[in-house]
C-alpha cells in the first residue's frame, strides 16, 4: 500500500488541531480532530473554497440548532427536523455538497449540549468545529503543498507512452487481442483520472503576479496535452475496432497507414520531450515535410483505392473513421506543437517549467 501526501496531511492537520484545542482549553478536542478530517482537500485553493463553504453551512447548522433547542428542547424528533432543515437550506443557498456531513455532526453535538449551560457547551463545540477546520488549511497551505504540474506530466507521458506502444504493435500484427482490450478499458479510465488530475492544476493559484500568465499558458498547454493524448488513444481504439478490416486492405495501403502512425507517435513522444527540455529545437523541416506528405498520399491512396475498385464500398466505410481519426490526431498534435513552442518564445523570464526529474506515483 501506498501512502500519499493527503493521507499524511490528513494526520497532521487531525494532530494540529488536538494541539490547538488542548492550546485554547476547548473540550472536548476529539471534535476538532473530526472537522479537520472532514475539512482536509487536494489543493490549496480547495480548501480555501472549503472553509469559506464550511463555515457558512456550520453556521447555517448551528444557528438552527441554538433555536430548535431553546424552541423545542432536545427530543431525538426535533434533532433529525433540524438536519433536514439544515441541508435543504445549504443546497438551496448552493454551498458543496461535501459540506453537509461536518454541519450535521455540528448540528447533534450543538443539541446534545445540557439544557442547563446550553448556550456555553453549544459556542464551545461551534468553536472546536472551526478550529478544526482551520487547522486542515492551515496544514494544506504549510505542509506538502501539491506538485500537479510534475504529477499531470508525467500521468500524461505514462499514459501516451502506453497509447504508443499499442499502435505500434496493433499495426505490425503483433499485439494480443484480450491484452489489448484490457489495456484499453485501463487506458480509458486513466484518461477520466487525468481529466480530475487537470481539474486540480487548474484551480490551483497563483500568489505573484509574475507567474500569472506563465500559469494561465501552462493551463491551456496542458489541457492541450490531454485531448491529444485522448486523441491518441481514439485512433488506438478504432485500430483495434477495425483492425480485420485493416489487415484485409492491400499491402500498399496499409503499409502508409503504418508509416504515418510511425511518423506522428514519434512527433507526439518529441513534444512532450521537449516541454521538460529532454529535446531542445523544433522537429526538423524534413521530419514535417514528411507528416504532411504522408497525410497527402494516405488521403489520396485512400480515395484511389475506392475508385479503382480495389477495396469494396463496405471497407472503405469501415476504413474511413481510422483516416479521419489519423488527421485529427495530426492536427491535434501540429497544434500541441504551435502552444510548446509560444510558450519558450514569449516571456522567456516567466516560462519555467517545474516538472521534476522524479516520476510522481
């Protein structure tokens, strides 16, 4: 088993806010450690959101139940009106859902206080919840901040890689049917993964003004990253969709297809290099000279094929979604390739990438 960074600031923030409510005497601590657990995010600006969302919904939580009790006193009937109550208010004034379980934990322990010091144990437990709260932030903001952008790299690289090497083997004949149909099931849920993991990078801020739009370029670079990667693995699923139909084209054609797959998961593999700075010049003329001549002649031949009668009128319909996904692919990528290469020619002083020399997970 492996142990990530939110498990440990899940440890640390429980930790620091038992310390901070021994600190501050607020009795009793164990319910500062449960809203740290609870308040605990993936990103800093999260947590940020999570407070602001959190503290609304506990007071929302807390206010209701101070007049319930004092109201109706403490029946089990009037405890389970007040958290209905509680949570059709906090989704109607649209605060997260992640919200409610924190409010209504605030909510039995404000009304399980004793009738008889009421309003001092109902503060004291509001407090403990925020204290907690605010040590999940406070751990976020200090300790282990994330690495999204070497984390998102290299998830990105892992998964083309794999895209790569399952093009490369399905057009030479040499790839094993179930293996291959597992490995895209997997490849199509890492693709999900990679969408949440560029959610986070995402709305992850920045805190001085000069990486802000190095940050906002990197935001659209790495979004472009992922839908070329997903492009990829499109042209991979279509390969192995139709890959009798492939197989059963002449030898001609499917020898271009081969070639071009060749030249454009070459292109792929030499820009993602060259974002980390492994390749530092752009693909030579004669390499893009040779992409742009191969998408000519396979569109030709494919064309060619169907006039001379050499494929049949059902082949070329099942053969043209693999064309059609190879060109996208190659735009995608030429496109990948324009974003890299504005991004080291403006603002050179901004651009740095910090993708680590380390493979995150």
């Amino acid at each position: 088993m492996k142990l990530g960074a939110r498990i440990f600031k899940t440890g640390l923030a429980i930790i620091l806010s038992l310390y901070l409510a021994i600190l501050f005497n607020l009795e009793p601590p164990m319910f500062a450690a449960l809203a740290a657990a609870f308040a605990i995010q993936p990103s800093i600006y999260r947590t940020f959101q999570t407070i602001l969302d959190q503290v609304q919904a506990n007071v929302i939580g807390a206010v209701l139940g101070i007049i319930f009790v004092i109201t109706f006193g403490h029946e089990p009937f009037v405890v389970g009106l007040v958290v209905v109550l509680a949570i059709a208010i906090i989704l109607k004034v649209k605060l997260e859902p992640t919200t409610i379980p924190l409010a209504i934990v605030t909510i039995i322990v404000i009304m399980e206080s004793p009738s008889e010091t009421f309003v001092e144990f109902a503060t004291g437990r509001f407090i403990l919840i925020l204290v907690g709260v605010f040590a999940a932030f406070i751990v976020n903001l200090v300790f282990i901040p994330p690495r999204y952008e070497t984390k998102l790299y290299y998830k990105i690289q892992h998964a083309t890689e794999s895209i790569i090497q399952w093009i490369n083997l399905l057009i030479r004949r040499d790839a094993d049917p179930r293996s291959l149909k597992r490995d895209i099931q997997r490849l199509e849920e890492q693709m999900v993964k990679l969408e949440n993991l560029y959610l986070l990078y995402k709305e992850e801020r920045n805190y001085f003004m000069k990486n802000k739009y190095a940050k906002a370029r990197k935001v659209v670079l790495f979004r472009q990253m992922v839908l070329t990667t997903k492009k990829a693995l499109f042209v991979l699923k279509n390969l192995e969709r139709r890959s009798e139909e492939l197989h059963s084209l002449p030898e001609g054609f499917e020898k271009n297809i081969e070639i071009q797959l060749d030249q454009l998961t070459k292109y792929h593999d030499r820009i993602l290099l060259r974002y980390i700075g492994k390749v530092t010049s752009q693909p030579a003329e004669e390499m893009m000279n040779e992409i742009n001549d191969g998408k000519i002649a396979l569109t030709e031949l494919f064309i060619h094929q169907y006039e001379e009668k050499a494929i049949s009128q059902a082949q070329w319909l099942h053969i043209l979604p693999i064309i059609s996904q190879i060109i996208e692919y190659q735009e995608q990528l030429e496109h990948l390739d324009n974003l890299v290469d504005s991004f080291f020619n403006y603002h050179k002083d901004e651009n740095q990438v910090k993708v680590q020399e380390i493979e995150e997970e």
